[in-house]
C-alpha cells in the first residue's frame, strides 16, 4: 500500500511539472512534437531515478557519518554534491545518445545538457533527502516522478500538435495558445489531489 501511494503521488498528485511546476523550461520548450517529448522523458526519467537512488546514498551514509564517537555532519554540502551526480550522469547519458541514437540527440539539441540545471531532477533529489527516505523509496520517487514529468511532456506535446491543426485566434497562436493548454492539464491534474 506504501509503494502504491508513493507512485500515485508522484506520478498523478505530486506531478513535478503540473503541480509542483519544476522543471517548466523543458516541458514548453520539448513539447511541440511528440518523438522528442517521448525522448526527453525517457532521459528525464532516467536520470531522475540515478540521481534519486545515488544522492540517497550520498546522503544518508556519506554526509553525516561518525568518526570516534563524534558526528560530522556535511548535510550543508547536499546541493553541491547533488548537482554534481546529476551533471555527471547527464554527461553520461548525452554521450550514451550521440552514440546510440544520433537523431535524438539532435533533437533533444540544447534541452538535453540542460538536464543538468532541470529543477525537477534536483527537486526530487532534495526532497528525498529530507524526507530521510531510504535508497529503495527514494529510487522509486525518483523513478515515478520521471514517469510523471514524462507523462505530463507527452500529454502536453500530443495536445500542441493537434493544435497545429487548429485555428486559434491571432492573439493565441504560438506560445500564448501552449501555455492556456498548459494551465488546463494543471488544472486537471489538480483533480488527482484526493487520490492520495
């Protein structure tokens, strides 16, 4: 029952983009066609779950630990430390895609290094850590809440094209008709908010 919650909440109730509102610049700026939202959240979801499960280890045994009986406490040092786990596995995965798949490499172009600076991977990093969740829970957080991001992404860049299609008027075209769509899935998703 604890891991059902864990997953309904994060992927529909907690959603980092639709109710917590992290990670918004790649969610507008991937979402127009759904090959590379499908793309993008598949890498998100990637290292958002290693980011999850590594920075728990980080934390839970390596920033504060004992040393003849007196405790050193390094928590101050978590962000740091976190960006630097989740910028060395964007690094990974980026060379990962250049040479498994060249074409979504190009198309995922700039958003993908920006990985790195994506506050929803470093938002679930953090509140992992201070929820004091073990390795396994927070890997599994991490884990929903990249299928969440990802869900969102692709509901969102399904919606954008068949608003292409559309006529919208003058005033909504382009990014003004992306964010009125963006602010009804939130809404939306806000409906999920007795679930859990």
């Amino acid at each position: 029952m604890k891991y059902l919650e864990l997953t309904i909440g994060a992927v529909l109730v907690n959603n980092f983009v639709l109710t917590r509102f992290l990670g918004i610049c790649p969610f507008l700026g991937v979402s127009k066609r759904l090959d590379t939202a499908l793309g993008m959240g598949g890498a998100v979801t990637v290292v958002m779950a290693l980011a999850s499960c590594i920075t728990s280890v980080i934390s839970n045994y390596l920033l504060c630990f004992t040393v003849n009986g007196k405790v050193t406490d390094l928590s101050f040092l978590r962000v740091l430390t976190f960006i630097l786990v989740i910028a060395a596995l964007v690094q990974l995965l980026e060379v990962m895609l250049q040479k498994v798949s060249p074409v979504l490499y190009r198309a995922l172009g700039i958003y993908l290094p920006l990985i790195t600076t994506n506050c929803a991977v470093l938002g679930a990093a953090a509140i992992n850590a201070e929820s004091g969740r073990s390795v396994l829970d927070a890997t599994l957080f991490g884990t929903f809440s990249g299928i969440g991001f990802a869900l969102a992404l692709i509901l969102f860049s399904s919606i954008r094209e068949k608003l292409e299609l559309a006529a919208p008027p003058k005033a909504f075209e382009g990014t003004p008709i992306a964010l009125v769509t963006a602010g009804i899935l939130a809404m939306a998703f806000a409906g999920f908010a007795g679930l859990c």
